[in-house]
C-alpha cells in the first residue's frame, strides 16, 4: 500500500536526484523506503572540511507530519551532537515544519556544522572547546575528519538493523 | 576533571529522558487514536451529559440549554489539531454539491500558494498539500454524500495533508500582516518565529490567533460556543470576527475543539 509518506519519501528522492543540494546526498536504503543513508561533505572554510560523514534518517508513517530521527553513523564532533550521534536542531524538534523535506533536513544539518548553537549544548566538552579554544576544538574535529575517511561499511549496515523501525 | 565527566553523564541522562517522554508520548497518542475517530459520527448534542457528574451542575444545565439550540454534533480527536480538522470538516460540508463556491476556494489556495513561495517556502512541498487539498476539495463538486466526507476526514493521509495547507494558510496570512498581529504575541519577538513554533508545527494547539487568521484569511466566519466552568447560564457565543453571522460553529471545552450543528 502506499502511504502519503512513502509517496512523500519518493518524491523526496527524485527532487534530491533532480535538483541535489552541494555537498549532501541521500538515499532510501534497497528494501526500505523508511530507512535512509545519507552523506554529508564538511563546508569549506571550516574544521569539517574534507569530511565525509554518514547519517541515517528514519521515518515513520507519520512523516511529513512528524520529523525523521536522523542520527550520524560517522563519529562526530560537535557542541549540538549527542554521543550516540543524535543531533540538537530544532528544525526536528519543536520547529519541524512539514513543508521541509530530506534536502532541506540534510542542508541544515551542514550548515549546523558550521554554525554551532551554543545554546543548546549536547556535547558538554566540544561546546566548551568551541566558546574558549577554538585551536583544540579545532584539532578535535579534525580527527573526526580523519576517522569520517575510514568508516567502514559493515558498522554501518549494522547500526542500519538497529535503527530500522520494527 | 571529575566535574567534567559528571557534566557529560548528565547531557547523555538528559537525551535518555527525551526519549522516554517521546516514548510516553506516542503511547498517549496511541490510546487517543484508538478511543477517537478523527471526525466522529453525527450524534446529539445532550450525549455529552454523560461525561460529566450528576453534580457537576453547571456543565450540565449548559449542555442542556445548548442541545436546544444546537441538537447535533461530531467529536474530533484530541491531538493537538482538532480546531483545524473540526473547522475544515464542517467548511467542506457547507461547500459540497456547490461547485461556484468551491471554484472560489480553489482561486483562494492557488493564491496563498503563490504567497507562499513569494515567502520563500519550497514550492516542492507547497504544492503536494496543495494538490491533495485541491483534490479532495474537487470530489465534492457534484455530491451531497456525507459518508465521502467523513472518508476524506477518517484517512489520516487526506486528512492530515488538508490540516497541513491549513496551517500554511494561517502561517502565510500571519506573516502577511504581521503588522497587524504581531500585538497578539506575548512570547515571540517575530511572526515569522511564532509560526514556525505555534502554527506550521502538526498537534501545536490552536489558540485565539489562529482562528482570527484562519478566518479572515478564508473570509468565512465561525462561532466558537465556550464551554466552561464560568457562572454564567448560557455557554458563551464569540464569533469571528465579532459583527459575523456564521454558519460554522464549534464548541469549545478547555483545551478542545468539536463540530456543533445548529438548528
């Protein structure tokens, strides 16, 4: 049966391979419309540079009523990233808007990369790097950078099974 | 050092905790959806007397003064949208079989639309609750079949979508004059804040704003009925905007919105 959020997620798709954003990409995963990967490539002119992080995103029936849940695979350094890769944006919180689709999800979160929120604090000591020394905060997320070339795939296909909805 | 570390847990405790509230949240949901339709069926008006007590005297000789005047009614689920999908039910049940009127809806959509995109909104987006607005708008040209109404209305897919452009009417219609409204704002310093917060957001509650916008933006008025607690006799009538004589009414109980259908 097709759902208006599956329709929704088809079109999603085409506008992202009809008209893709620089430096993000995205793609539902073979069997599951539900379950993207994503990738998105460090802003120039920013520690991220050169980086190339993985993301999931998983949506619900529900979607584009409600936000997707999208978390980064690749580890990731950032005052508003959780530990487990969980992002602090309200665009998917309490701003979500369903007028917003994957392109815009994943162009945000790039531009969240450059432009930490120091108010919303999810990663204590990279936010405090980042407001007092910006040298070490710097060197911290260029290790990320490093570590965003060799992800291997086999992590990645299993935190996909983890985060796929039952 | 040891401060740090604590810091750190803390920030991982506080995700753990939103996950569980979102965790609660869906099970609430879930029971709501389960215990109410969308749109419920037509019933009448004196059945609410069984949700309150025998003592509860004011409710009751409300309600029954009400049922006098409106003997109908349809309950709307409670999940944060029921002023728009109770408003939207009962304006597509005064256009159906009126192909004029609905005409001049239409022209009405495709110009908020356009707004829209003027507001920088993607049109991508726009456009495909636009089309499923349009379309279940079209379905009711030439009939007078409440069941297809409440087809519409019951599938949360049609349904949900017609709420969305809703929203986006009153969002585009707010930032359009927000000149006007912006005095209505208590904690948001722009309109365009307040309606990414309070008004695009699906199950973000409707408050007084809302409905003047809806309203003016759609040029049609609605009596909203109060009912509550105050000691008064009479459930209090407000209609938007006040010099209106309108044909959609809903009753309000704090916190809710449902169909009422007057005599």
């Amino acid at each position: 049966m097709t759902t208006t959020a599956r329709r929704r997620l088809m079109r999603d798709f085409k506008r992202l391979q009809d008209d893709p954003p620089v430096g993000v990409s995205g793609a539902p995963t073979d069997n599951n419309i539900m379950l993207w990967n994503a990738v998105i490539f460090g802003p120039h002119d920013t520690p991220f540079e050169d980086g190339t992080f993985k993301l999931t995103l998983v949506f619900t029936e529900e979607y584009p009523n409600k936000p997707p849940t999208v978390r980064f695979v690749s580890k990731m350094f950032h005052p508003n990233v959780y530990a487990d890769g969980g992002i602090c944006l309200d665009i998917l919180q309490n701003r979500w808007s369903p007028t917003y689709d994957v392109s815009a999800i994943l162009t945000s979160i790039q531009s969240l990369l450059h432009d930490p929120n120091p108010n919303s604090p999810a990663n204590n000591e990279a936010g405090q790097l980042f407001r007092e020394n910006k040298r070490e905060y710097e060197k911290r997320v260029q290790q990320i950078v490093q570590e965003s070339w060799l992800d291997d795939s086999d992590e990645e296909s299993d935190q996909n099974k983890a985060d796929a909805p039952k | 050092m040891t401060s740090e570390t604590n810091q750190e847990f803390n920030f991982y405790e506080d995700e753990l905790i939103d996950e569980k509230i979102a965790a609660q949240q869906t099970a609430i949901e879930k029971e709501i959806a389960n215990e109410q339709k969308l749109v419920g069926d037509l019933i009448e008006l004196n059945t609410l007397l069984n949700e309150y007590l025998a003592e509860d005297t004011v409710y009751r000789s409300k309600i029954t003064e009400l049922s006098e005047r409106f003997r109908y009614m349809r309950k709307t689920r409670g999940d944060g949208n029921c002023f728009f999908r109770a408003f939207a039910f009962r304006y597509f049940e005064t256009l159906m079989g009126k192909p004029d009127e609905i005409n001049k809806l239409k022209d009405l959509v495709n110009k908020f639309t356009s707004d829209l995109s003027q507001l920088g909104y993607n049109s991508f987006t726009v456009d495909d609750f636009k089309d499923v607005f349009i379309e279940e708008l079209e379905k009711l040209n030439n009939t007078s079949d409440i069941r297809l109404l409440e087809e519409i209305f019951n599938n949360s897919g049609s349904s949900d979508y017609i709420v969305v452009f809703l929203r986006l009417i009153v969002s585009c219609y707010l930032q359009n004059n927000s000149d006007f409204y912006l005095a209505f704002l208590e904690t948001y310093q722009s309109m365009k804040d307040f309606c990414s917060h309070e008004v695009e957001p699906m199950y973000r509650e409707s408050d007084h704003i809302h409905i003047i916008a809806l309203t003016n933006a759609l040029e049609i008025p609605v009596g909203i009925i109060y009912l509550d607690r105050a000691d008064q006799e009479k459930a209090t009538p407000h209609n938007f905007p006040d010099d209106s004589n309108p044909n959609i009414f809903i009753l309000y109980r704090p916190g809710h919105y449902d169909i009422i259908y007057r005599n």
